[in-house]
C-alpha cells in the first residue's frame, strides 16, 4: 500500500466517525495492517500527536445541559462535556495534553 492509499483510507475512516476497529471491521481490512501502515506512515516530527475534532454542542448535546462541548478522537472515541463541567474538562485536557505543551 502506498502512503496515498493509506492516507485516504484513514481519512475516510476518521470522517465516517466511527472506530478504526470498527471501521476495519465493516471494510474488511485487517486491524492490526491498518495500525501497521498508520505506524510506518506516521511523521517523524508528529511525536504522537494527532488531529482532534472539537465540536460545540449548543442545542444537541445528548449531554443534558443545553450547551457544552465534544472532542473528537481519530480512532471514533469521542468525549463530550456539558457547560456545567468546564473545570472536569479543562482537568481532562490537561493531563492529556501536558506532556504535548
């Protein structure tokens, strides 16, 4: 597989929104061979990092505040947070991220 193919065929499955496990399951692709053609493609200067969808929940949250806040993870995982729980999420966001800051 060239890195072209690999590289639409992740972008296709992070934009179905559904997990990689599950997205190689219902194409028929081998979930240990997409993780092997992610590694080998991966940056060297991507250190681990990836992108990450963060979306406002303003009105259709299924969190049961009106408004809020879900963050997206290229592998389907997704984490949404009410308004009233800024301070859990800006905990969550640290210990995620800090070691990237």
């Amino acid at each position: 597989m060239t890195k072209e193919q690999f590289l639409e065929l992740q972008k296709q499955q992070q934009s179905s929104g559904v997990s990689v496990k599950d997205y190689c399951h219902q194409h028929s692709i081998s979930y240990s061979s997409f993780n092997y053609w992610r590694k080998k493609y991966q940056s060297p200067d991507s250190k681990g990092l990836v992108p990450l969808t963060v979306h406002s929940t303003t009105g259709h949250s299924s969190v049961s505040d009106s408004s809020g806040l879900q963050i997206q993870f290229p592998n389907g995982v997704q984490v949404e947070f009410g308004s009233s729980s800024d301070s859990v999420a800006i905990q969550m966001l640290t210990l995620m991220c800090g070691r990237y800051v």
